[in-house]
C-alpha cells in the first residue's frame, strides 16, 4: 500500500510499565509534522533531562495532543482494554485503510486481536522496528515515544 492511502495512522508503543497510543487522521499530518520537528527518540538525546523539559512545553504550547484524534496511555497490566479500544475504532472504520505501528514486544499479541476482525484488508501492520528512519511514519511513532517517556518521568517523581 502507498503511504498516500491511509486514511488513519495508529501508533502503539510500550516503556517499562505503560503501554499507549495514538491515532492521527491523514489530513492533520502536515500541521502535526510542522509541530514535531524537535522531536527526537528518547535514547539518542544527550541532555535528557533538559531535553524533556522542552519536550513538555512544546506539547503544551502546540497543542500537539489536541492535534490527535485519539490518544491513551495505560499500565501495561490493562492493556487488553487499550487492544480493545483499538479493535472498536478498527470495527468502527472498517472501511477506512488504516497504518498500524506497532511496539516489537506486543506484535504477536497484538495479530491475534485484529484476527478477531472480519474486515483485515484494508488494515497494514507493522513492527515499530521496521520503521524506516526519517520517515514520516518514525516521525509520527516519536509522538507516543515522547509522551511514554514523559508519562513514565512523572510517575517516578511521584
């Protein structure tokens, strides 16, 4: 499938404790891409801590998670009800074809839920790994990395 035809794009990662996503409309991702160019994976950032202070005033002022369709971030220990809110806005969008990232240690798990599904044709999914660098899918995916990372901080510091 040509990237051009998604009309939805789901990113689903894990860190540590919490599982999350995102899903982002096709047409949002111009105006999302101009808000995220800072962005950067979490592991190859020097100053981390400085880094992620300016990360999270940059989701603030942009308004990056408004720019969303959907976004949720879970324990991992629930994340059934995070793989089933994403199964009902695949049911709810069968029609739609849909790009689905998702993080290598839930890839399996994550095959027999869509298996459930009637309508698969229209669905593309793939490892987070196998996201090409630099691409717009591995630029969209550094959202929810960005957001884990703060999310997993701020319950250490708790």
């Amino acid at each position: 499938m040509n990237k051009k035809e998604f009309d939805y794009y789901i990113f689903i990662d894990y860190s540590e404790d919490i599982i999350g996503f995102i899903i982002v409309e096709s047409a949002k991702i111009k105006e999302i891409l101009l808000k995220i160019s800072k962005l950067h994976h979490y592991k190859e950032v020097k100053h981390d801590k400085a880094y992620l202070l300016a990360i999270r005033k940059r989701f603030e002022k942009d308004k990056i998670i408004a720019s969303l369709l959907k976004y949720r971030i879970k324990e991992v220990k629930i994340n059934i009800d995070l793989f089933a809110e994403i199964i009902e806005f695949l049911r709810k969008n069968e029609m739609a074809k849909i790009f689905v990232s998702i993080d290598d240690n839930f890839y399996v798990s994550f095959l027999k839920f869509i298996n459930a599904l009637e309508q698969k044709n229209n669905l593309f999914v793939v490892r987070e790994s196998k996201l090409r660098k630099h691409s717009i899918e591995y630029k969209l995916n550094l959202i929810i990395d960005n957001l884990l990372t703060l999310e997993r901080r701020k319950r250490k510091n708790e």
